[in-house]
C-alpha cells in the first residue's frame, strides 16, 4: 500500500507541476476514499498536501479545514510526527485566518506554540516556534493589540538570534518596524526599530543580500514609508532608486526563466517523437538536462532554512515560494505581499516622489503600469465588471482589499496629476472610477471615503466652484478619524472661503483654520504645516496684515524647500510672496520672485498659476511704467485664459462635472454584519503610505477660476498587515 500511495503522489506532483491542480488533487483524494485502508500517517500527510494545494489554488477553504481537522484527529493517536503536526496547526491557523475567525486562529497558535515549547531546544523546534509566533503577531494586529503584537515579535526575534539565524532576525526587525510605523505611538521607538533594521541587515555578507529579495523590498519600502511620513524627501531617493533597480533585475530574471522554461518544454515535446533518431535523442537529452541545472540555480533562493531535516517537506516548499518574494525561510510563513502587489507598491513609491517634482511623464507611464498589473490580478480574484463586495469568496476578501486599496492610490494620485495640469476631463474619468469603486466595494475601501470626498472638493476648486469645494472639504473632514486628514481638509475649506472672497466667507475662513494654527507644530512632519501657514497666511493678506502674511508664508516656504521639494508648491508660495512685495512696493523683490514662479509653473504646466504669476506680474510693469513688457505679458495671459476658459468648458460639458460638484454624499450599500467584520478587518492591514493626494491652491486672481489648492501632499492610510 505504502508504494501505491508514493505512485500516486508521484502521479499528484506530476499534474502539480503541469497546472492541473484538480487532477493533483483528485489523485491525493483517491488515497482517502480508499476502500482499503492506509497507515494514518499516509493519510495524514496526504490531506495535509491537498489542504494545502485547496489553500493556494482555491477558495475552498471549508473543503481544506474539513481535511486539516480530520488530521488532526489522527495525529492524537501518534505519539511523535512533531512536523506533521505543526504543519497542520500552521495551515488550520492560515484556514481560520481567511474565514476572519481570529480568537480560533489565536487558540490555535497558541497550541503550536505550546508544543514547540514541550520539544526543547531543537532547531526544528525553534523554526517552527518563528513560524507560529509570525502568524500570532499578524492575528494580534488585526485585533488591535499592537502591544502584545510587538512582544511576540520580540519573542521571536530572540529566537532566531539564539539560532544564529541572520535572515531570520531580519525578519523580525522589519516586522516589529512594521507595526511600529502602524502604531507610531513613540517616534524614539520607531527609530530604534529602524536602526535595528540598519545593523542587522549591514550584518550580511553582499551574496546574502543579494540572495534575501524579499527581506530587500520589505526592508527598502518600510524606510521609505517612515521616510515620506516624516516628510524626508531628500533621504527617499536612495531606497527608490535600489527598489527600482531590484525590481528591474528581477524582472529580467523572470523573463529568462520564462524563456528557459518554454525552451525545455519544446525539447520534451521533440523528445516524445517516437520518430526521434538516437543521435538526436541523445544531444537533446543532455541538453535538457543542462537547462533544467540551469533553471535550479537561477530559481534556487533562501526559501529553505539551513539545517531542516524533513527533506520532502522542503523540496515541496522550495518548489511553491519558487515565484514569491519571501521573507523567511520555510517552515516560516513568511511571505508579506505577491510579487505582483510589491512591483506595483515600488511603482507607487516612484509616483510618490516624482510627482511633487513635475515628473509627470514618468508618473503617468508608472500609474499605467501599476494600474494595468491590480487589474489582471484582480480579474483573477474574479472581481471583474459587475462583482461587488457581496459576490467575493471569503477567502478572497484580504487580498482583493489589498490590491483595491493599491488601484485608489494610484487613481488618487492621477487625479493629482491632472489637476496640476488643468486636465479636467482626466482628473474626472480618473475621480469618477475610484468612486465606482468605492459604490461596488464601500466596506474594504471604507477608509477611501473622505478622501473621495476631498478630492471632489479639489476638483471643485480647481474649476472655480469654491462654495462646493468647502462644503466637499469640511465632509471629508467628518469621514475621517485621522487628525491630520481633518486639519487638511479644514486648510482646504477656509483657502477656499477665502478665494470666495466675501466677508461671511473670510469669517469662516478663520473659523476653520484658527485652531489648526494653533496646533500645527504637534504634526509628525512639515505637511500641515506649510499648508496651514499658506492657508493662515492669505487671511492675514485678505486682512491687509502684510508684514504678519509676509513673515508667515517665508516661514512656510523655507519649510516647503527644505522637507517636501513640492514644486508647485513652492510656485505658489512664490507667486503670494511676490504679491506682497509688490504690495509693499519691493519692486526688485517682486520682479524676481515672480519669474521664479513663473519658471515653476511652466515646468509643471500649472496653467492656473501660470494666469495668476501673469497677472501680478502685469500689476508690476504697469507701477513700473514698463510699456513693453507690460503688453507683451498681457499678451501671453490672454492666450493662457483662453486656453483655460476652453478647458473649463469642456469640463462644464462633461456628464460628470455636476455629479462630482453637487452638494451630496455617495449612497453605498453595505456588507452584512459577517461579512463587514472580515472586510474591516483587512481595512486593519493598509499600509501608511502617506500617499499624496492633493493639487495646488492659491488666492482668488482676476481670473477667478484660475484659484487653486496649495499642494500638501497629505497622503493618510491605514495599516495593513506583516
């Protein structure tokens, strides 16, 4: 018996391999529907291999419990198999993971743990101590218990240093970096975690980093989330571009496996000509055997720990991670996200920096990619046209929020984009598709609502509706519990009040932006602060309080250059700086300020403030009696308005304009209860990306439309799982 079953896993392998995993597993179902019995152990670790192929393949995962606990059943009657059973612990706890049953995940952890423990000092034993302790951290996190999060990280930590396992000590210090960046209670302590990182990873030897691809993303994309959320912008460049370059490389490996692959399986297919010559035969089958030893060490990686004994388990394992990014060796469930989810956060990351920069050409080929990769992958968690939140499997909820949440922030970030560049009818497609998505998925992208909203109300300003973009901002203000979104979208509100430029209106102005002001220095970083003191400072213009406005926005200007590098921005702050030195009739000041913006403006195709440079710039050469220039300025702001009344008009023709202005909310219809706690659970797990979302905005100009929102780049997530 125990040969028919070896043939007939060889048999499940052989499908495995080929991508018939229906009739690898109808091969390993054989064996339990046996009328003859089998030894238990037989048994056990053949539902144990369909568990796992139903887990990876499917979303059958009730079918996959029913087989884990039938295991379970029959490990109780033998005394040893310490792998087999934490094997089936580790994929029962992955099983309750997916369903959203997390107290019976963590009961589950718990008893591997317990059984580690009994086993002594054991490498085995302390692998799968990590592996349990991993997936505890990440149950804990979900319930909000950072606390005991970060102590069982801690645990684990010590374990692998014990072990003298360098990788695996890295594991854990990025995953500890992890939830303290989800918590961010303490900024010391989030140092720490980050130079921890530091020293264990410049404790590798070149080849091991080379080797630890996922451990390099993991590792890379935290410092820059810390990075953005501190609002370092000089320090991000280095991680992107060894992201950038890791992904690339990456790649490139992919696609010479790829072409290996199809070169081999044209030698199998020749080689299965019956007509086949032997001298023929004979070269293609050594050259076969050259490239399968060609294709076992570009795929050979660290996905197997050093010193594991059960041999079969590993070969196994090595053959599934052959494609993942993973950050811990087997026994270790250690992968973070897909490849596919990572090369499109790298992208992300690449659009984060370059847009405040005016790279609009590589942002817009970044956007496409990134967006074009969620959507295959979407499509293969059956989310296509028409599925909504109620149509997913359960198992499928995670991970469709994570690439959902990917594809809003790529969308967010193109409606920035276009708005910078006054292109309207884009930034609506753009801000019409993430509220699509947000009808279809409202629970999972629950945390995308005010910033929906906040966007309306950008775009709302950008095309002069200034009563509907404070309204839009003072209810995405409502749809958020995060501080910093709140006193984002009261900045946005009280510039636009401004720009509505009536006295009930500076009024509220003041009103809404008064108590950020007086609280702006307790924000982590230099984002609200720069927008609230360009904010506080054109009140104090409207209030003819020039030398006060004069003070405050060189304030918030110097903070701009040094920590954001936010060209438009700065353009802004320059235009509203040199206003007021011509107001205060600085004329040399203001004729250079004013090209500086000028400059600016051009290189972002900022139109809107292009008009309102121009038009300040006209107020100058008519003090200084500069005929010439004046015309010749006039000239050129005309060309600009007809150029932008032309784009507002196509944006007042477009179906959507009144949609997106109108003074409503979104109706959704929500998950039921059960299902609403799993979807909120993964809404638990987005990363802090500090994602920038926001477009320019300015002081009402002659050109009243021209107006725009100072960019703040005030990106707000949640957290998202290890």
């Amino acid at each position: 018996m125990d040969t028919l079953a070896e043939g007939l896993w060889g048999l499940s392998d052989f499908h495995e391999q080929k991508g018939e995993f229906a009739k690898a597993i109808k091969c390993l179902e054989a064996i339990c529907q046996s009328p003859v019995s089998f030894l238990p152990i037989i048994e056990v670790k053949t539902r144990l291999r369909i568990a796992t192929l139903l887990l990876r393949h499917s979303h059958n995962v009730n079918h996959a419990k029913s087989h884990l606990e039938r295991s379970q059943l029959l490990l109780k009657s033998i005394p040893s198999c310490f792998e087999l059973k934490c094997r089936a612990y580790s994929l029962l706890s992955q099983c309750y993971h997916l369903v959203g049953a997390i107290p019976t995940q963590k009961q589950i952890l718990n008893k591997g743990l317990e059984l580690t423990k009994s086993l002594g000092n054991g490498f085995a034993a302390k692998l799968w101590y990590c592996n349990f302790s991993s997936q505890l951290s990440t149950a804990l996190i979900i319930e909000g218990d950072y606390q005991n999060s970060l102590a069982t990280l801690e645990q684990g930590y010590k374990c692998a240093a014990e072990m003298c396992y360098p990788e695996l000590q890295m594991f854990f210090a990025t995953s500890k970096l992890h939830v303290h960046l989800m918590q961010w209670d303490d900024v010391d302590m989030v140092e720490r975690a980050l130079a921890r990182c530091d020293e264990v990873w410049n404790s590798f030897e070149l080849n091991k980093t080379q080797q630890c691809l996922g451990l390099l993303f993991y590792n890379e994309l935290l410092h820059i989330f810390y990075r953005f959320r501190i609002c370092d912008y000089k320090n991000i460049a280095q991680h992107i571009d060894k992201l950038d370059a890791a992904m690339k490389a990456d790649l490139q490996k992919t696609e010479h496996v790829q072409k290996l692959t199809s070169e081999l399986n044209t030698i199998n297919q020749t080689l299965s000509d019956p007509a086949m010559k032997q001298r023929d035969c004979s070269m293609l089958i050594e050259k076969r055997a050259l490239l399968k030893q060609q294709l076992v060490t570009i795929t050979t990686s660290n996905s197997v720990a050093q010193g594991y004994t059960d041999s079969t388990s590993v070969e196994y394992e090595r053959r599934l991670s052959a494609d993942k990014l993973e950050l811990a060796p087997y026994p270790i469930d250690g992968e973070w996200l897909p490849k596919n989810a990572v090369y499109a956060l790298v992208d992300l990351t690449v659009v984060m920096f370059g847009r405040p920069k005016g790279h609009f050409k590589e942002c817009t080929k970044r956007i496409q990619s990134g967006t074009q990769v969620i959507k295959v992958e979407l499509s293969k968690l059956g989310i296509t046209d028409g599925v909504r939140e109620v149509d997913l499997q359960h198992s499928a909820i995670w991970m469709a929020g994570v690439y959902l949440m990917l594809l809003m922030q790529f969308l967010e970030n193109k409606v920035a984009v276009d708005l910078t560049r006054a292109d309207f009818i884009e930034a609506q497609e753009a801000l019409v598709q993430m509220r699509g998505w947000y009808i279809r998925f409202p629970t999972i992208l629950h945390a995308c609502e005010s910033i929906i909203e906040m966007l309306r109300g950008q775009y709302s300003h950008s095309v002069g509706c200034f009563d509907e973009a404070a309204f839009h901002f003072v209810e995405a203000a409502k749809l958020t519990e995060s501080k910093s979104i709140q006193a984002t979208c009261q900045v946005y509100a009280a510039v636009s009040y401004i720009c509505i430029g009536d006295a009930e209106s500076s009024s509220q102005a003041l009103d809404l932006i008064g108590p950020v002001y007086r609280v702006m220095d307790s924000f982590i970083g230099a984002r609200e602060k720069t927008s609230v003191l360009f904010g506080y400072g054109l009140l104090l213009m409207k209030q003819q309080n020039l030398q006060e406005a004069r003070i405050r926005l060189a304030t918030g200007l110097q903070l701009t250059h040094s920590n954001l590098g936010n060209l438009q921005l700065v353009s802004q702050y320059l235009t509203v700086l040199g206003s007021l030195a011509l107001a205060l009739h600085d004329t040399v000041q203001a004729r250079e300020i004013l090209r500086s913006a000028l400059t600016l403006a051009k290189k972002l195709n900022d139109v809107p403030t292009q008009i309102w440079v121009l038009s300040v710039l006209s107020a100058l050469y008519q003090e200084l009696g500069e005929r010439g220039n004046e015309m010749e300025n006039a000239e050129y702001q005309r060309k600009k308005i007809d150029d932008l009344h032309k784009r507002f008009a196509d944006a007042y023709a477009s179906i959507h304009h009144t949609a997106l202005i109108n003074k409503d909310k979104i109706e959704v219809h929500q998950l039921q209860e059960s299902d609403s706690k799993r979807a909120m659970a993964s809404q638990s797990m987005k990363v802090d990306l500090d994602i920038p979302e926001s477009i320019g905005l300015a002081s009402s100009t002659p050109v009243k439309s021209s107006s725009r929102l100072v960019d703040l780049d005030s990106g707000r997530r949640g957290k998202r799982k290890i």
